[in-house]
C-alpha cells in the first residue's frame, strides 16, 4: 500500500489528472462522454503502478492484454492532447473552432497511420561508414544491426520472422545486436525470438544486453540468447580474421544493469585492422573512442519514435540521438530501432533493419 503513496505514483497520477481534466473540458460534454474519457486514463495509470512500482511479473495473457491496451491508450492520448492544444491555438489566433469531433476524429486516424507505420517496418536502411586508413582488405564489410526489437506485449514471432529474413538477404559479415530485444520473461517470449536462431552468418552473431534485458531478467535471457548461437559480450571483446584482417568486436553492458567498461572490451593488446563497439546506449560514445575503437553501434533512443518526442529525444540524447555522427575521432551510429516500446506507433521515425558498410575514409 505504501507504493501507492510513492513520489512516482503521487505525480504521474497528478499529471493524468491533469491532462484528463482539461480533455474532459474539451472534449467530453457530458458524463457518460467523460466516463468514456476516463478508460483510458485509467489502464495507463495501471500499468506503471501494478507493473513498475509494485514489480508484478508479466507472467499471463491478461498482463499482456493489459500491457498492450495501455500502450495503445498512451499512443491515442499522446494524439489526443496535441490536437487539443493545437485547437485551443486556432482559437485563439482566429474566430474559428475546429470542434471536439475533429479533434476526437484526428487523433483517431494519427493513432492508425502510426500503428501502420509500425507494423509495416522494419524497412532497410543503408549507411556508409568511411573509415580512416581501414585495411584495404575489410572494404565494403557488411554489418547489420538489429535492435530494440522489445518482442513482446505489442510484437510477436511474425515479426521476428521478417526481420531475419530481411537480414540474411543482405549477407551480412557479422550481425550486431545491440540490446532491448526482449519486454517479458524468457518462458512468455521464448516461441517469439526462436526465429533468430536463423540468423546469418552462423557463428558471427553478437549480442549486448539492453536496459530492457535487465528489466525482463538478464540472467536467464543472456543463457537464453547463447543456446540461439549468439556470442554475448558483457565488457568483453573476441578477435575475429575476415577477408585476412582482424577485427576486434566488443561489447559492453547496460547502465540499468553494471558499469559499462568500454576499456576492457578494446583489446589494446590486439593488433587489429578495425575496432566495433556494441554499445546500447549511445551516452558511452566518449568512454568509446578514449578507448580506442574506430565505430560504435547503438540503439536506445528510437529517435523518439512519434511526434512530439521525436523533438524531445534531442534534448536528451544529442549529439547521438539517431544516425551518424561523430564522437572525437571514432563514428557513432543510432539506430532509430527494428521495432517499438510501449505504443506500437510510429510518427515521425521508421523502425530500421541497418546495413552498416564500411569504406575507407
């Protein structure tokens, strides 16, 4: 009972108060109108409260069923409160009110196009990474990455599915899984990642937890994710010969979960042609290149996935908030993510599967 006097609990249920006050005012007239209002409102404050706060398991297809009518509720409100807003702007800046309906119609139909745009992905994006005085030899390497799958309440084996197929179709050198592949335990999700055993190449597949991994239980799903043929780099790093050059791939794990130690995963001792960091969160970029390494991989941010966070993100995560951009000497790629956290939308960014090729800088 304590939790729900918690700090957390008491503002964010201040907050949804807030926000379903002012809806209720404009958009709903009468009491069953606001009754209707208040589902929403309700199954969003459940879920960080039961889930979060009183760390129930997602251990049942209802946890599941909740879980994902909340993340639609939050997708639709996000919507829903923008419109508003920009209805009170119209208002005040012309004589004309563009009405609840309009404003109730439109969130509405920017839910769907989201969710479309969601499950249409993930779509290839192709990037060339040019490397100062890379070996002659490792031009052209091919590395896909995939991350921020969060297979789950919202995203399932069909899915999965597509992205390794779609994976194995570009031929990839190695493939780079940088974490936050998994929103539930190993004995629900199981089934739904089996499909990346598929991976190719069989043997050059490698893994860094997430923060979600650590969320969901890091222990079984990193057991989990070796018995798929996975190599797991936990501020680690193994050597690899490709094309007759070697290569150095480490690894480091998430901030949620250890201390991150970019240092140990860069193999000074090495006399390696390239170095690649997997690295979840793109925050360790500087730890990164102070220790040596030529590239890092991250996911993380989703590039804030639907409007207006998609703005917001830049003022947490710049200057390696999605895409390239550099860090001192090393490049830093952000993937905008493979799949969605939380409501299966996407406004604003595409869920990517990237082809990282690299070429002499």
């Amino acid at each position: 009972m304590s939790r729900l006097f918690s700090r957390f609990v008491l503002v964010f249920t201040a907050i949804l108060a807030l926000v379903y006050a002012y809806l209720a005012w404009r958009l709903a007239p009468g009491a069953l109108a606001r009754l209707a209002l208040a589902a929403p409102f309700v199954l969003i404050w459940l879920v960080p409260v039961i889930y979060w706060v009183g760390e129930r398991e997602k251990s049942s297809a209802l946890d599941e069923l909740l879980h994902f009518t909340a993340y639609l509720s939050m997708g639709w409100l996000n919507f829903a409160l923008l419109l508003s807003l920009a209805r009170d702007a119209v208002q005040i800046a012309t004589p004309w009110d563009p009405g609840a309906p309009l404003v109730l119609g439109g969130s509405f139909v920017a839910l769907a196009v989201g969710i479309a745009a969601s499950l249409r992905g993930p779509h290839v994006r192709r990037v060339d990474v040019a490397i100062q005085d890379l070996d002659l030899s490792l031009e052209g390497l091919r590395i896909v990455q995939i991350t921020d799958l969060h297979v789950g309440p919202t995203l399932g084996r069909r899915y999965v599915r597509r992205v390794v197929r779609l994976a194995n179709q570009l031929s990839p050198d190695l493939v780079a899984l940088t974490g936050d592949l998994v929103d539930g335990p190993v004995a629900r999700l199981a089934r739904h990642v089996a499909p990346l055993a598929g991976l190719a190449p069989a043997g050059r597949v490698f893994f860094v937890p997430g923060n979600h991994e650590y969320y969901s239980g890091a222990g079984p799903w990193l057991a989990h994710f070796r018995s798929l043929g996975f190599r797991v780099l936990l501020n680690a790093h193994e050597t690899l010969t490709l094309r007759g050059a070697r290569i150095v791939v480490g690894g480091v794990v998430d901030p949620a979960g250890a201390e991150p130690r970019p240092d140990l995963a860069a193999a000074p001792q090495e006399a390696a042609a390239f170095r690649l960091l997997l690295a979840h969160n793109p925050k360790l970029a500087p730890r990164a290149e102070r220790a040596g390494f030529d590239l890092q991989l991250s996911g993380h941010t989703h590039a804030g996935q639907f409007f207006p966070w998609t703005l917001a993100v830049h003022l947490v995560h710049a200057p390696h908030v999605a895409g390239l951009s550099r860090s001192g000497r090393m490049q830093v790629y952000v993937s905008a993510g493979t799949g969605t956290w939380g409501p299966p939308v996407r406004f604003g960014s595409k869920p990517e599967l990237t082809l990282i090729r690299l070429v002499r800088g």
